[in-house]
C-alpha cells in the first residue's frame, strides 16, 4: 500500500496544532456544545499523534490505542450530551458561566 | 503521496479553525465533519487505514452525529447565533489565544529540537491490528465495553426528563 | 533526733494543706485547731530539737540532712537538705514560737472574719516557707522559701480582696520586693557561675579560697545579694512597700511585716557574712544603707496618723539598725536585736490590734484618746512593747540590743563617728515618735468608745511576749553588768565577733549617751504632745511647717517620685502600646495570610473556562520547566 514518505516531525506538529485548536476552542466557547466539540478535536489530536508514533515504530500498539480513544470518545459524548440536556432544563440556557455555583 | 498528507492536514487545519470560530453550531459541526475526514484521509497517508476506517464510521458518523440530534433537541437556531456572536469578543481571545500560542510554541520546540532523527513513516496492516488487538489486549476490548455500557446506562438516567419537579 | 528537722516546715504545709482541701467546709474550731495547732506542734518540735541542739551539739556545732536530690542537671544538684547550726536554731525558734503566739491571737482576732479558713491556710503557709528559707542548706531552696514568703506576703495583705485598695497594696508590695528579688537571682547565677555550688557552707569556702578581699567578683556578689535583702526588708530605696502593706490584717503585719519576713534580709546577709567580709565596700554599703534608711523612717514615722503606719516606719527604722549592725561586722547583735525586734514588734501590733478591734477599726490616733484608762489590757503590754522600743536602760529588752549597736557602730574596726551619731539621732527619734503615739492614744480623753474586750486567747500572747520583752535582755548582759554575753558566744560558731577598738572608758561614755537619747526622746515626747501641744500646731500652721510635715509623712517623696518616674512612664507607655507592636507582627501574620486566603478564593470563580485556563497555564510552565531545564 502506498504511503506517504513524510517525517516523523510533520505529522506530530499536524497533531500538535489540532490540539491547540482544540484547546482554544474550549477556553473561548461558552456554549456548552462547542466546548464538547473543541474536547472531541482534543481528543483526535491525541489519537492521531498515537497512530502516528506506532507507525514509526511499525507495531499495532498506536492504533489499538486509537481505538480505545476512540471508544472513550464516545462513551463520553453521549454522557457529556445527557449532561448538557440537563443542564439546559436547569438554568434554561447554554452558557456555561451560568454554573458558577461552586465559587469560593 | 506527500501532497495528499500535505493537503490534507492544512484542510484539517483549516476546517478547525472553522469550527471554532462559527457562531452556528449547526455550521461548526459541518464543518467538524470536514475535519474529520480531512484527518481520516491523513490516516490513510501514514499507512493507518484501519483507523482511517474507524475515523469515518464513528467519528464522523456516530459522534457527530449525536451533536446534530441535541442540537436539534435544544433548537439551538439563529437567536442562539446571535448570543454566541455577542460572547465572542476579540476581547476573550486574547488571554486563550496567548497561552495557546506559548503552548503550541513549546510543543514545536520539543518536536523539533528534542527529536534526535528523521524518522520515517511504515505501514501497519490491519490484519496485525486485529491480531493484536484480540491477542495481547483482549482484556482492554472487554473494558472498552464495560466502559460504553457506563456511558449508555448513564446518558439514558442523564437524559431523562423528570416530569415531577419543575 | 536531729533527723527530725524535716518536721519543722513539713507541719505548717501539712496545715496549708488541709485547709486548702477543705476549702473552708470546715466548722470554725476545727479550722482554729488545724491552722494554730500546726504551727503549735512545729514550735514543740522546734524546742525540742534546740534544746537537744543546745544541750548534746553534734559534731562540728552543725548537723545536715539532705531530704531528696532536687534537680540533677549537667553537674547542677542542689539538694532539698536541712542545715542546722546555732544561727538557724535561734531564727527557727524565733520563728515557730513568735508564729505560734499570733496564730493563737488569730483565732481569736479574725474569728468573725468570712474568710477565716483562707486566713490559717495563707498563714500555714507562710510559716512552712519562712522555715524553709531559715534551714535551707543551699541558697535555691533559700530562694524557694524566700518566694513562698513573698507570695504569702501578697495573699495576706490582699486578703479583704473585694476593696480594690488592698489589692494595689499588695501588689505594690509584691512588685517591688520583686526588684530585690530579681537582683538576688542575678546574685545567685553569678555565685554558682563562678564557685560551682550553691550549698551555703561549701560556698562560702570556696569563695574564701578562690576571690581575695576586695575583687571585682565579690563586690558584686555581695552588692547584689545586698539588693535581694533590701527588697524584703524594706530598706532604702525599696521601702515604700511596707506602710502600704498595713492594709493587711493586724496579725499579718505582726507576724509577716514585723518578725518575720522583713527579717529574710538580714538573715541573708548574716549566713552569707564571709561574701560580705570579702567585700569591704558592699559591707560598708550595708552599714550606708541601715543608718539612711534608720533616720529616714524615723523622720517619716513623726508624722503619721494610722497607728500601724507608724509601727510600719518604726520596723523599718529597726530593720536599719540590723542593716547598721551587720555592716560594721557586728553580726551577732544584728541577730540579737532581729530577736528582740520580733518580740517587741509583735506585740505592739497585737496590741495595736486589741486597740483596733476595741474601736470598731478605728485606726486614726487622734481619734483615740485616754485607752489607758479604758483600755488596760492594751495599754500595758503597748507601754512595755514601747519601752523596748526605745530602748529605755536596764529594764526593757531593747536596750541591751539597741545598744550593743550603737556601742559597736563607734568601735568596731568598720565603723565610724559618723554611723554612731546617725544611730544616736535615730534612738532619739524612736523614743520620740513611739512616746508621741502612746501618748496621744492612750493618754488625755476619750474620743472612741470602746466596743470589745479581748479575751484569753489574745491576751494570751500578749503576756508572753510582754514578758520576753522585759526580760529577753538577760541574754546578753554587758561588760559594766556581769558580763554574760551567752548570745554571741552561742553564735560565735556560726558568726564571727566584732573587733573592737573602744576602750571600756568610751564605752561607758557611750552608753550613757545611749540612755540619754532614749529618755531624752521621752521626756521631749512628753513636752510636746502632752503638755504643751500648741507649740507644734503653731509650727504646723507655718507654710514650711507644713511643707515639711508633707514631705516627711509622704515618705520624703519616694512613692512621690517612683511615680512620677516609675508609674507613669510605664502608664504611658502600655497605653501608647496598646495595639501591641510585638503582636503585630503576629496579627500582621494572619492579615497576610488571609489576604492570601482571599486572593486564592478569588480564583474559585466557578466558571469551567476559568478553570480550564488555569490548568493551561499550568501545564506550560510544568512544560517550560521540563524543556528548557
């Protein structure tokens, strides 16, 4: 199978640069769906970095890992989404600065 | 081959960019969609297609799918555009935007700097992954079940309306 | 039996502490029986063990017996022992028999007293720590006993707690005896730093052996034990404790402010002699001390209204004359005149209390007159004690004391003319100021009924001391008498005699000069407050007449000025303190720290940005570190 004859460095930086974007998104957001949104581009990132590691050292590892990510993806966007139904039927909106109950 | 990686990731790139910027949530989840086979076809390029396949079915089609029906449940439409626009001041950028900046900036120097060599990148089939992942990690399999049966019994009690109360 | 001694001190604690148990449940009688009958026991025991003492001496005129090792600290082991020589038999006598006597008048005196239990177990008290100080064989548990006296001394001049008065006084009293007191612990760290002991005997051969007469080390060893003296024994300049400690009961000023604890100093002194005769310039300090402060109370005593105000001046004349005695070497008439002192002392305060008690708590003198008619049983044994007082010849006790100082103040080696005229004017003012009160007191007309009488258990101690009084001088009879000076010969194993110089020609001259200015002051009190009366208020009524009178009944200024520069100074400044500085800084402590609190709790905004914020700006210094380190 064809592959692309790139160095290691480049698709870590591509992983490197999702994250951040990701990491931007949740700090901006405050609608509570796109902070979900920027934790699943978090959470690709991560994956991607993984798979990108266990081709360097040709084993399986990487993405078995992704897959696992991938499941735990998923098990916590459904959570997170039944949090945010929640959410809205108590303070009857998505902002989440509206939750600041736990001030000190 | 090269081209296609290169394409591919500055789409990726870009679409988040997009993704985070919208003020729809309807139009930041096409365009996450966009991303997401940008990086499914990056997959592909780094001899992972296996995971390309996985990226697909269940990022793009299960998970974001899940996005579109809340969104859909909460009526998030154009008056929610408007709100997000008003939350969105070039002012709360500043703080995010510079700590992001000193972060990925710190990432790159350890990539670059920290990395001895050049490596380069092979191709790992998937009758391997399967192998292995029936093989050595057949005990994370059956956790990675457990752990989606937490995450469907606790978003059925989550989700639930308790008539009663309000 | 000697090994009994520890018998001595333990009985009056065992007292204290029985009535201190029993916190007044007690019935009267019993507490009479528990509070006097100790202190009674203590004194048998103690008569028993000085007549064995005096009769079978063991070896060496000095027996020793070490209780317990009291603390045992890198070389440091002073002992809880007894030592028992001729000089502590006599203050212990002294001290359990005069005890007793006033515990026996208190039983009656304070019998309708609500505080009559706290009463006998402070006195209990007193007593046990008094013993202890006089057999100590080593200067810390002196110095135990010394603070127990003291704190007994502020419990019982405190002891009508609820006028706030009485409380200033005994903390005056506590305050400034406690100047002394620091002084003599400086004196002792100095003693053991230098010499390695504080047992009293081998001390003072050490010092002998290892310091020559005159060093730097001694003086100031001696100057300081000094301070320690005068704080107790009321002399100049820490006498203004004892007028005001007056507002005592009368049995507290008899017991504590007449024989016993003011007489602490003197004791000092006189056990600690080879300090003083390796120090010529703090003995004659000693001497300086006795003779200004005998003068200055002499003076102050002339003007004083309250009937134990003057007694207060008048112990602190006669504690100036021991302070004379011992600083020109004469230590066995200091302890002779300490004896005779607190037999006569004692009983012009209890008499005084018969009179005080008769009247209702009348203490003004002019508002008593003509006692001597009404008020026999105490106008007899106050004549006799007053006789003693002043030293009137041949037949009161205090003559044959008095004098032997006055005679030794001119012909012993240390001292002078000018300490023998300072004791000469100051018998002349005794007899004056003592005669001036019996005179107004008792003689002329009634002016206060009298309400009670005493009764046999304080008439008691009246008697026996009136007795003592007269008689007590047959102890030391002087050489134109039979020379039988059996007094200083019995202490001549403890205290070294005075060397003489007069020759028996100036002696005699002298001591007739002694009787003159005793009788003298009689006659002259007689003139002026009896006959011819107008002739001082004529003076009084001058301006400087009256300045003067001031100035002598204010103590000549001392509480005056040690207020204006002691008092008020230290007033100032706690009230310009008030927002202590030293605890600002504790106080500044927890500002800081709860200024810290409340920037933290600033960051708890709750909001989930915020805290994902955070946790950005955490990781990149985490990663900064890890990269760039």
């Amino acid at each position: 199978m064809p592959v692309a004859n790139v160095a290691l460095n480049q698709a870590l930086l591509l992983a490197a640069v999702l994250f951040t974007l990701g990491l931007l998104g949740l700090l901006v957001r405050r609608n509570v769906i796109m902070m979900l949104v920027s934790l699943e581009i978090m959470l690709n990132a991560a994956g991607l970095a993984f798979v990108v590691a266990g081709s360097r050292w040709q084993q399986a590892d990487g993405q078995i890992m992704f897959i696992l990510i991938l499941s735990l993806a998923a098990a916590e966007v459904a959570v997170g989404l039944a949090l945010a139904l929640q959410f809205y039927h108590r303070f009857h909106t998505l902002d989440a600065d509206a939750a600041s109950e736990l001030r000190g | 081959m090269n081209a296609t990686f290169y394409v591919a990731s500055i789409v990726a790139v870009l679409t988040t960019m997009l993704v985070i910027t919208r003020t729809h949530v309807v139009h930041a989840l096409l365009y996450l969609v966009v991303s997401l086979l940008a990086l499914a076809l990056v997959f592909y390029t780094l001899g992972a297609p296996f995971a390309a396949a996985l990226e697909v079915i269940v990022y793009a089609g299960a998970i974001v799918v899940l996005f579109v029906f809340v969104v859909m449940m909460l009526n998030l439409g154009s008056q929610s555009a408007h709100r997000e626009r008003r939350w969105m001041t070039p002012a709360t950028w500043l703080g995010p935007g510079l700590f992001s900046a000193v972060l990925l900036g710190e990432l790159i120097y350890s990539l670059y700097v920290g990395l001895p060599g050049r490596e380069g990148v092979n191709v790992v089939p998937s009758r391997l992954v399967g192998m292995t992942l029936f093989g050595p990690y057949v005990l994370a399999v059956e956790l990675a079940s457990m752990l989606l049966l937490a995450g469907l019994v606790g978003a059925y009690h989550l989700g639930r309306r308790e008539h009663l109360q309000h | 039996m000697f090994h009994l001694i520890w018998l001595v001190p333990l009985l009056p604690l065992i007292g204290f502490a029985v009535l201190t148990f029993t916190q007044g449940r007690l019935i009267r009688p019993a507490v009479a029986w528990v509070g006097a009958g100790s202190v009674g026991l203590s004194a048998a025991v103690a008569l028993w063990i000085g007549a064995n003492f005096i009769l079978h001496p063991p070896a060496g005129h000095a027996y020793t017996l070490t209780v317990w090792h009291w603390i045992s600290v890198a070389g440091f082991r002073p002992t809880v022992g007894f030592y028992l020589d001729n000089l502590a038999v006599i203050m212990m006598l002294v001290v359990t028999f005069v005890g007793f006597l006033i515990h026996l008048y208190s039983t009656e005196y304070m019998a309708e007293d609500s505080g009559y239990s706290r009463f006998f177990a402070y006195m209990n008290l007193f007593v046990a720590s008094m013993l202890t100080l006089v057999l100590a064989d080593n200067l810390l548990l002196l110095y135990l006993g010394w603070e127990g006296v003291g704190l007994c001394s502020y419990l019982l001049v405190g002891f009508w707690y609820r006028d706030p008065a009485n409380g200033e006084a005994a903390r005056k009293a506590f305050v400034v005896t406690r100047v002394g007191d620091v002084a003599l612990t400086i004196g002792l760290l100095l003693l053991y730093t230098h010499l390695g002991t504080l047992h009293i005997q081998p001390l003072m051969h050490r010092a002998a052996e290892q310091w020559p007469v005159g060093s730097s080390l001694a003086t100031a060893a001696a100057f300081l034990v000094l301070g320690g003296a005068v704080g107790k024994s009321a002399q100049l300049p820490l006498q203004t404790w004892l007028p005001d400690a007056m507002a005592g009961p009368t049995p507290v000023s008899a017991l504590i402010h007449a024989a016993t604890m003011v007489t602490a100093g003197v004791y000092l002194i006189a056990r600690t002699h080879v300090l003083f005769a390796l120090a010529p310039d703090a003995q004659l300090a000693v001497a300086a001390v006795g003779a200004a402060t005998l003068l200055l109370a002499g003076f102050s005593a002339l003007t004083q209204r309250d009937i134990k105000r003057v007694l207060a001046y008048s112990t602190i004349s006669q504690i100036g004359y021991m302070f004379l005695a011992l600083g020109v070497g004469a230590w066995a008439a200091a302890i002779f005149h300490l004896m005779i002192h607190a037999f006569f002392k004692a009983l012009l305060f209890l008499a005084s209390g018969v009179v005080i008690h008769a009247l209702d708590d009348e203490h003004d003198i002019f508002k008593m007159g003509g006692l001597r008619r009404e008020l026999p049983s105490a106008f007899w044994p106050f004549l006799l004690g007053g006789m003693a007082l002043s030293a009137v010849p041949f037949i009161s006790a205090g003559f044959y004391s008095k004098d032997l100082i006055i005679l030794d103040a001119w012909s012993s080696s240390a001292g002078s003319p000018w300490l023998w005229a300072a004791a000469w004017i100051g018998a002349l003012m005794t007899s004056l100021y003592t005669f001036r009160l019996i005179f107004i007191a008792f003689f002329g007309e009634a002016k206060t009924r009298v309400r009670k009488r005493p009764g046999v258990r304080m008439m008691v101690p009246l008697v026996t001391l009136s007795v003592l009084s007269v008689i007590g001088g047959c102890l030391e009879l002087p050489a134109y008498m039979g020379n039988a000076p059996l007094f200083t010969n019995f202490l001549h194993t403890v205290l070294p005699s005075v060397h003489a110089l007069a020759a028996s020609r100036t002696e005699t001259v002298l001591e007739l000069l002694s009787g003159v200015a005793s009788l003298g002051g009689i006659y002259l009190a007689y003139l002026l407050f009896l006959r011819y009366p107008e002739w001082l208020r004529g003076f009084a009524r001058q301006p400087w007449g009256a300045a003067l009178h001031r100035f002598w009944a204010g103590d000549w200024a001392m509480d005056w000025l040690y207020d204006r520069v002691l008092v008020r100074p230290y007033h100032w400044f706690a009230r310009v303190n008030r927002s202590d500085a030293i605890d600002s800084v504790y106080r500044g402590l927890a500002v800081v720290s709860e200024a810290i609190h409340g920037g933290l709790s600033d960051t708890q905004t709750g909001v989930m940005r915020w805290y994902a914020l955070t946790m950005v700006v955490g990781s990149v210094i985490v990663l900064s570190i890890s990269v760039f380190l």
